[in-house]
C-alpha cells in the first residue's frame, strides 16, 4: 500500500526520484458514461476543499479534515486552501497524535490532520461525521473531487473547476481503514468512479438512502490516504481512513479552544543571502550543485550530504545523473525564501531562464552522527 501522491511532483526517497503526475481532487468515472452526470451529481457537495496539491473536507465553521501526508506538505509561504474559489488563510495544523510519517513517504499510523483557518467560511455548511453504523461493508458512497478527469482506459483531461463525483460501495472495512475498488460494469454502480493520484486526503461521503430528502450536508465517512493497484484503472483500489473511529479526537480538537498544533516554520527573504543553519548550508549547497549543471558537481554534493546506509538505493554518480535529468527544465534555480525547522528546510524558488515559474523544494533533514544529512528530497510548484 502506498500514499496517494498529491499535486505533480518530483520525489525523492531513498534518495531515487520518482515522477507522480495528476492534479487535486481528480476524478475517474467509468468509460461508458458521460461527464455531464457527474458533474450535476456533485452539486450538493460544496464542502470539498483544495489543499495544496490535495483535497480537504470543510468540517466546521473554521475547520478542514484532511490527510496528514497532506498537511504534512503544507508549504509555509502563504499556507492556505480554496474553498468555493475563495481562498482562506490556514493559521494552524493538528496532526492526529499518530499521524507523523516515520520516514519520508511512508503513510503515518493514523492519516489524518485538522486545518484551522483564520476566517469562517461563509455560505458552506460543513460535513456531518458519520458514526460506526454508516459506514460497514456494502454502503453506499459518493467520491467527490475537483481538478483534473477523465475515463478508466483513457487520459486525464485538464481542471475546469468542476467539482465531479462518482458512486461506489465500501468493500472491506477495518477499525483504521475503508476500502473501495473500481469495478468495470456490468459490476459497477451507476456513476461507478473512484479518486486519482493528487486526491489525497479527499472525502469519501455517505449516499443517501432512494427516496429519502437530501441532508442539510453531506455526511463523512472516510478520508482518502492511499492506493493500490494502478490508479484510476478496473481494479484498483483506494484506501480511506475510516473517520467513525476517529470522531471523537476530530470534536474534541475543534472544541479545545488551544490544540497542540504544527508548528509553521517562517519564511525568510533571501535577497540579502542564506541564514546561518547547517539545513540552510545543505539546501544552498544543493542549489549550487543543480545550478552547476555538471553530474561531478551533484556526485560531490551526494558523496558530502546525502544519509548513508541502507536507505541509499543509488550510488552517488546515478543519483546525480537522476537529479541533473529531473531538474534540466527547471535551471537556473532562483532563491527566493527559505524557511527551515529541525527536521525540514521549505525553498521558494524561482525557476528556469525569466524565473517566473515558482517552485518549492522541501528537504527532509536527519542528524544520524551530529551532522546534518539529506533524507529526502521533494520538488513541485507552489500551486496558486
């Protein structure tokens, strides 16, 4: 099982890039129906909230459910989501008590993360959370998400800001998790379709019963956290926190007028030159060596930097030659604001020959002998 990946990306863990390419809240609908169904489908479910590269839930007046490998990625130059097209200014993260990542890229215990927003949202009403009797095998359930769509068998085709969503049935459920799979008719139900890569952290909603009125809001049961299977294919099947089991850790955050929250680390300009720090001596280094432009020059950062041991999948001169091919497109690598914690350093940068493309890199930082190390690399762009 493997986190959904969010917004595209180029990753870096164990020190191998690997390519994700999708965008937030994609959905995938079975190949014999229209688009049109889907989208009149979602139109009760204005709660789903863009994240970053991900997708969110609106829960309360101030308050989004999320995934934590989501909230995880939060990039600390103007933290915010989009609800509606209109953006909201996140002020604080709450990880679930179990939900930092032993490593970089592997799914925490428990996937789940609140964003509290500094404004109330006007005009939405938020989620109701399901309970332990909704949310079995057999249930009916609705996928909702915004970005990119398309068809099993077939491409993705660009957002054009519909909110989409699709029909499905819990398949398997366990205390943590729910679990979906996309069924190819004559198996499927109606709107059969389930998320894509870049729908982490989206929601999972319970449908309402033939015949009954609509809810007031839709009701929440699961968080969507990872994927198996090729994504977007018959047969694939995605993974989603089962949120019943953690309803009362997500009320009594929204109801502790101070919850231990995530620290943003600031941003700080870099116009007048780098912060002292070893993580920010690491990441210039980087920058130096990507901007070199030669594979002996990331060789020699690799060999200086990157965390030895059996984490290290590549040798240094391969690992170099993937850096120097995955960031071609991007050179020069422009620095714009840095902002570093003890495990993380988050770099604005501005990319390629006019540096108007903004890109974040995040480096993940461990400090095995009192020196510090790469553990990992992450690049996107800042998304708007």
């Amino acid at each position: 099982m493997r986190p959904r990946p969010t917004t595209p990306v180029v990753l870096s863990l164990a020190f191998a890039l690997a390519a994700a390419h999708a965008a937030p809240g994609a959905i995938i609908r079975r190949h014999d129906r229209d688009d049109a169904a889907y989208i009149e489908h979602a139109r009760p479910f204005t709660t789903v909230v863009r994240v970053g590269g991900g997708t969110g839930t609106l829960v309360g007046d101030r308050w989004v459910l999320t995934a934590a490998h989501v909230a995880g990625g939060i990039t600390p130059f103007a933290p915010h989501v989009i609800i509606n097209g209109t953006t909201c200014p996140i002020d604080r993260v709450v990880l679930h008590p179990e939900g930092r990542s032993p490593d970089p890229g592997q799914p925490p215990r428990v996937d789940l993360a609140l964003l509290h927003l500094a404004t109330d949202v006007a005009g939405v009403t938020p989620a109701h959370l399901a309970d332990d009797t909704q949310d079995g095998p057999g249930s009916d359930v609705i996928v909702a998400g915004r970005g990119d769509h398309g068809l099993a068998r077939g491409p993705l085709a660009p957002s054009d800001g519909q909110v989409r969503a699709a029909t499905n049935q819990i398949d398997d459920a366990d205390r943590r998790h729910l679990r979906i799979d996309f069924d190819p008719p004559p198996h499927a139900t109606e709107l059969e379709g389930m998320g894509a890569p870049g729908d982490s952290g989206g929601p999972l909603f319970l449908a309402p019963h033939p015949g009954d009125a609509a809810p007031d809001a839709p009701v929440l049961v699961g968080i969507s956290s990872a994927s198996m299977g090729e994504p977007g294919t018959y047969g694939a099947v995605d993974v989603y926190m089962r949120v019943s089991s953690f309803a009362d850790w997500i009320h009594d955050t929204i109801n502790d007028p101070d919850p231990v929250a995530e620290a943003l680390p600031t941003p700080v300009d870099l116009t007048s030159g780098w912060p002292e720090g070893d993580g920010p001596r690491l990441v210039q280094a980087f920058v130096e060596a990507v901007n070199d432009g030669s594979a002996d020059a990331l060789t020699r950062f690799g060999s200086a930097y990157r965390l030895p041991g059996p984490r290290r999948q590549r040798s240094d001169a391969s690992w170099a030659e993937l850096i120097r091919t995955e960031t071609r497109a991007l050179r020069p690598l422009a620095p714009l604001e840095l902002a570093a914690s003890d495990r993380e350093v988050h770099l604005l940068v501005g990319t390629g020959p006019e540096g108007e493309e903004r890109w974040i890199i995040r480096c993940f930082l461990a400090r095995p002998d009192g020196a510090v190390r790469l553990d990992g690399l992450m690049l996107r762009p800042l998304t708007p």
